[in-house]
C-alpha cells in the first residue's frame, strides 16, 4: 500500500512496474482456478470409477455410493490437515443446509410418526 501511495498518480515511470504487478497477478489468478478446476475434475473422475468398481465388485449400490463419498472428503481433509498446526482433531467441522431454516432435530419436520 505505501508503494502505490508513493507512486501515485500513475505516470509514464510508474506504469511498467504496475502493468507487470497486474500481469503477475492476473497469473497467479488463472493457475490457481486453473490447479482448483483440475483437481475437482481428476477428484469426480476417480470417485466415480471407484464407485463404478465397487458397486459391481460388492453388488451393493449403498458400498459404492459410501466409496464413492469416502474418495470425494479425503482430499477434503487433506487439504485441511496441512491447513492446521496441530493435527488433534481430523474430523473438519460440517455444516448441513435445511428447508426453511429447520433442523433435523425439528418435530414438526418428522414425518415417521
């Protein structure tokens, strides 16, 4: 910030170096949802064919479909294990989205009864 300070207003010296911050930046940018975009995609590709495998390997649509959510969060928790500094608690925190704000706990929501 004291840099852009310092070089303001933008004149003919000081429009090279922020033309090359931009581009670098710009740079960054791209790789990093370019890195993000692949790794969902080989992540999707490799859960899927493990629940392709499993679900006729165990003739049970319930086991591939468990591989198949057990593939997609290790890459999840990896992600947050090298995140913490102290790996105590491996299970990251989720959250569920409700209809209308209900939980699951919620007895008016409890149809079984």
């Amino acid at each position: 910030m004291k840099v852009v300070k310092m070089c303001s207003p933008p004149n003919v010296c000081t429009v090279l170096p922020f033309f090359i911050a931009y581009v670098i930046g710009s740079c960054f940018q791209l790789i990093d949802m370019l890195l993000l975009f692949v790794g969902v995609v080989v992540v999707e590709s490799v859960a899927a064919a493990n629940y392709v495998i499993v679900t006729i390997l165990a003739f049970s649509h319930r086991r591939g479909k468990k591989m198949h959510q057990l593939t997609r969060k290790l890459p999840h928790m990896t992600r947050w294990a090298f995140r913490q500094t102290h790996f105590k608690n491996w299970d990251p925190p989720r959250t569920t989205f409700f209809v209308c704000g209900r939980s699951e706990s919620d007895p008016a929501q409890n149809v079984s009864e």
